[in-house]
C-alpha cells in the first residue's frame, strides 16, 4: 500500500532518497555536509593500503595508517609518527584528516553512566553515553556505548528531547565510530556493546550506519551480535536492512499497540502505518532469522494500561511470535507535559505481557542526573544550534614536523 503524504513524510522521502544510494557507493568516503576533509577513521585496512599506494607510497604504510588510527589511536595526521613526513603531508595536501572530534563537555551520574559531548568539525555537538555494567556472575564487566546517527533527529517522537532541538545532518561514518573510541578513551576500557540508540534515525542514515558496523565489527572487534540498531520505522529500509544479514538486533520503537494511539505519540507513523511496519518485522525474522526486539516506552495514562498491554501480546501474536519486548519507562525531559508511570504500573504491563509469553524486560533507568533522556544534554549546551550555527572558520590542519 502506498505510505499517504502528510506533513512529517518530507524526511521519510528525503531518507528514502539518501538510503537508495547506499548501496552503490564507492567504499572510500567522498567529502560531504558538515566535513571538509576526508577522514581516514572508519577505514579499513585494504582501503588504508590502496590509499598509500595512490599517494605514491609503499603498501605496507597503509598498514601503519590502520594501526596509527585503531591501535595508537593517533588523533591528528600530524601525530603520526610512524609514517615519513612526505606522506603526512601528502595525506594533509589530499585533504584528508584522521577523523576524531575533540570532548567538549563529559558528564558522569553517580551509577558511573557517563554522556560525552563531542564538538564536530562544523561546530555541531553530539551525545554519546557510556554505561558500565558488571556482571559480578561472571566476573566480567561490560561497557555498552549509546551511538548517534545524526545531528539531532528529523521525526520527532513527542517524548523525545532530541526532536525537539531540531535537526541539522546525518553524521559520516567516521562521526559515528569515534564515538566509540572517546568512550574507551574516557572509561579505559574496551567497548563491548553498541546500541544505535543515541541521537537521530539510524535507518535515515543507514550507508553511515552501516559503515560504522562494519568499522566497529571488523577494526574494533566488536561482535555483530553485540551491536543493535533501533528505528522508529523507516518505509522500505528493514528490508534493505535484512538484505546485509547482519547478526546484530534490530530493535524497533514502538511505543503503542494500534496505529491511533500510535500516530499521537510518533508522528512518522503516519506515512508508515503499523501494519506494514509489523509485516516488514516479521520478514525480516524470517530472512534473517534474528529475533526483533520492540521498543516500548511506557507513558502514564497514556500507553501504559492492562489493555494496552493485552492489544501489544495480540500484535505479535499475529506477526508470528519470536519477539522481545524492552520497556522503557519515560525519563521525564524539559518543555514535555508526559509523566513516568508508577513502578507497580510497570509491573501490571510486565505481568499482563509475560502472561501471554511475550518476554518483555525493562530497562534500568541509569543515570538519571546526567540528563538520561536521549538528546537532553546536547540541548543544554546548545539551544539553538541547528538553525542558527554558521559553519565553523576554516580548521586546515597545520603540519608540525617531527
Ligand atoms: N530513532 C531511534 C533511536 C532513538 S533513541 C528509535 O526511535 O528507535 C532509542 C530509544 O529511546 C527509542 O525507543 C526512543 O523512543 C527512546 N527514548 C527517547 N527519549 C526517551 C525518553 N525521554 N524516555 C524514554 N525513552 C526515550
């Protein structure tokens, strides 16, 4: 059925628009919005080697590159040491950089959650969280990194804190990878998980996305299935998804069991209607054989009822079962009338689903004073930033010698 035009569907065309190419693109990054020099983060190790060679330097070099960024961490080409000045500055004169952004802010909450605030090339700032987790079991910890994917987020979910300052760009893979190392540079500890659930659409800027995955997976050794992506539901994009066969989750926020209540709480629902969002779920299960996991965040009074508990279980009952249920009670954030639901309402909903053998979980709200709610602290340190920014003065790199 076709997706009816409304007034939210003017990203969902543009995304629509930006994923269809993704799949026909060249694997070394061309410059784009928000970027004025190419990054060598998010490089693999034979596009390093191939760069090298078309710079006129032995292969092996590129080798080097590869452990300057992922091993050494190097920041800045100029810190590269290990490579012969002539090829720094060739790298610098081919216009490219090593792709990391400097912190600028870190909060910590007293669970030892902390939320990083890196300041883009243009100005932009984004938020990544690190949360720690130990398993005392196993003796083990874990520390999972909270992603973002874009510059603030075109859907505007009504809870969301990060709609609601607006949005500027999609971030380049290598925004979406250093993320991940500024966490384990903060924590000193290794990233074990990631969840594509900070800022932004992550299926609005899947080629990035994607990138990053393979980045993260591939440079960073992070297992795929300790990798989940979450979307609110992008027309036509779990399909493309499924098509990659990643081993990862899918988690996809629902956040209401009919398409009414649904549309009142994510307005993009509009141009996706339930119906064909839960097909696409179910497709996806069956091609890829990885259970969906839904995404629930629980509104007092509004979706957090027995009954509404009772129509969610019907839903994927109906799609053929094989599903996780996350509830998210609300994290209250500013300018948002929305109220936390009690904790023995989050029970009776737990109660109702596992009744019906949904398993369900609810995630632990952690770190509650470091502003938890996604897109909270951005919009603390930056009100306005999406409109009225100018790009940032020219930020060339100058060569220091070794
Ligand atoms: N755009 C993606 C990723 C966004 S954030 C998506 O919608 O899935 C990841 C999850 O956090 C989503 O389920 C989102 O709805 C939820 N979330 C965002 N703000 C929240 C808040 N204030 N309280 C509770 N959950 C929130």
């Amino acid at each position: 059925m076709a997706a009816p035009q409304h007034v939210r569907a003017a990203p969902l065309a543009r995304a629509l628009r930006a994923t269809a190419t993704a799949t026909a693109s060249a694997p070394v990054p061309i410059k784009s919005q928000g970027t004025s020099r190419r990054a060598l983060l998010g490089l693999s190790e034979p596009q390093l080697r191939q760069l090298a060679l078309d710079l006129g330097q032995e292969s092996y070099r590129g080798k080097q590159l590869h452990d300057l960024l992922y091993k050494s961490r190097a920041k800045q080409i100029q810190d590269f040491n290990h490579v012969p000045k002539a090829f720094r500055e060739a790298l610098l004169g081919a216009g490219w950089s090593a792709g990391r952004s400097p912190v600028h802010h870190a909060i910590t909450a007293s669970d030892g959650t902390t939320k990083i605030l890196l300041k883009l090339e243009d100005n932009r700032l984004i938020e990544t969280v690190g949360i720690p987790v130990d398993d005392d079991n196993k003796g083990s910890s874990r520390l999972t990194a909270c992603v973002s994917s874009q510059v603030g987020c075109p859907l505007r979910c009504s809870f969301c804190a990060t709609g609601k300052g607006g949005f500027a760009r999609n971030l380049q893979p290598h925004e979406i990878v250093e993320q991940v190392l500024a966490i384990e540079e903060t924590f000193k500890h290794r990233v074990t998980n990631v969840v594509f659930m900070g800022m932004g659409e992550p299926m609005m800027n899947l080629k990035s996305v994607l990138e990053a995955h393979r980045c993260f997976n591939k440079e960073l050794k992070i297992g795929q299935r300790m990798m989940t992506i979450s979307t609110v539901g992008v027309p036509n994009t779990i399909k493309m998804l499924a098509s990659h066969k990643l081993q990862s989750t899918l988690a996809v926020s629902l956040h209401a069991p009919n398409q009414k209540l649904r549309e009142t709480i994510v307005p993009s629902a509009k141009s996706y209607p339930l119906g064909a969002l839960m097909d696409d779920c179910k497709n996806y299960f069956l091609e890829t054989g990885r259970r969906v996991s839904f995404e629930y965040t629980l509104l007092a009074g509004i979706n957090d009822e027995k009954q509404h508990a009772e129509e969610l279980a019907e839903l994927l009952r109906t799609c053929g079962g094989g599903y996780h249920v996350n509830l998210i009670p609300y994290n209250p954030i500013e300018g948002s009338e929305y109220k936390r639901p009690y904790r023995k309402v989050v029970q009776a909903f737990v109660d109702a689903l596992e009744a019906r053998k949904i398993t369900v979980s609810v995630r632990q709200t952690r770190g509650l004073d470091a502003n938890a709610a996604c897109g909270q602290l951005r919009n603390e340190f930056q009100k306005n930033p999406l409109l009225e920014i100018e790009p940032s003065p020219s930020t060339e790199p100058t060569l220091v010698p070794a």
